[in-house]
C-alpha cells in the first residue's frame, strides 16, 4: 500500500479527497496510530533517526507529533519496509544485500 502523504492528497480532486477522509483516512490513521506507538523505543529511534527526527521523538507517541514529523516518520518505515522486504524475499547474501541499500538506509 503506498503512502499517502499530504501533497498526494492535495493534488487529487474535491470529490476524490472526501472519499480519501470518508473511508480511507480514519482506518488509516488508527492503524499507524497503533503501529508506531506498539514498537520498541529502540525500534523507534532507528525510524526516527531515519526520519531525521531527533530522539526525544522516540518517547512521543504517533499522536502528539504534528504533520510535518507524522509524515515523516510514515514516509521513513514505507521506505524501509520496502528496502528490507524485496531483498528478504530474494534471498540475497548479506553483503549482496547490503549494497542494495541506499547511504542513508545503511546508516540506519
């Protein structure tokens, strides 16, 4: 499922985006919701750090952050999901797997 971020929503057309906020947006947001504030604080800090959000965000839940972090951090465990999923699923060697990632997914 891709992200939708707030300049994706803003480009769709009025009767597209009362669909988006009407059936999509509610469920959505609850699920992100639980999913960041269920992980580990060190499983926070990575995504945070890779966010390039600073550590007090770590101890924040998903709910206390405004728009610019919350998106952030949405965009940041999309990116790496997909970067540590699709090479899981090769079954690459670790270094084969290693150099596929990005500078910044490897600092992560």
């Amino acid at each position: 499922m891709t992200v939708m971020t707030l300049n994706l929503v803003e480009k769709q057309p009025a009767a597209m985006r009362r669909i988006i906020g009407k059936h999509l947006a509610v469920p959505r947001w609850q699920d992100t919701c639980d999913y960041y504030n269920q992980m580990m604080e060190r499983e926070r800090l990575t995504v945070c750090f890779h966010a390039q959000l600073k550590q007090r965000h770590a101890t924040m839940c998903f709910e206390e952050m405004n728009d610019v972090e919350r998106e952030r951090l949405v965009c940041a465990i999309d990116e790496l999901r997909g970067a540590f999923s699709k090479r899981r699923q090769v079954g690459a060697s670790e270094y084969a797997y290693i150099s596929f990632l990005t500078v910044s997914q490897r600092r992560t």
